[in-house]
C-alpha cells in the first residue's frame, strides 16, 4: 500500500491548532458560566422556599434573593455591606 503525504502551508497546522485551542477555552468557559448560572438558580429557588423572617435572619429581603444567589455563585461582584456575626456568648 502505497500513502501520499500532502504538504500544506507552513503555517497552517500551527493556526489550526491554536483555533481548536481558542475554541476549547471559549467553549470551557461558556459551560463553566452555565453551570454557574445554574447553581445560581438553584441558590434563589433554596432561598425563595425560606420564610420572610428566616430571610431577615439572614439579612436578605425577598426582592434581593436573585441578586444574592448570583454573588454567591461568582456571577456578580459582592458589594452587600458584611457583617461579623460572633457565635461565642459574653462571660
């Protein structure tokens, strides 16, 4: 049997490769962005089966919980103001 190599430009196998490469990360970051959108979700619907005074306890309103879930989940930058909640009791 009897192959024939074909010679392609010099250049062409080098573009080529960094193209696959260049769509492997567009495509790695686009799954990485939907999977986050996706907890996100998850996060709000978890947070909207709470009651209005669990959400106080937690500092959240109910207009804020969509918000919330997407800083959570590295969506949105965090800007809510963050309090230090002690857990030891006073002596």
């Amino acid at each position: 049997m009897h192959t024939t190599s074909i010679s392609l430009c010099p250049g062409l196998a080098t573009k080529a490769s960094r193209a696959l490469q260049d769509l492997a990360r567009r495509l790695s970051r686009a799954y990485h962005r939907w999977h986050r959108a996706r907890q996100a979700h998850a996060t709000a619907h978890a947070l909207n089966q709470l009651d209005d005074r669990m959400l106080q306890d937690l500092g959240l309103n109910r207009s804020e919980l969509l918000s919330a879930a997407a800083e959570l989940n590295g969506l949105a930058k965090c800007d809510r103001r963050r309090i230090q909640v002690s857990t030891s009791l006073p002596r």
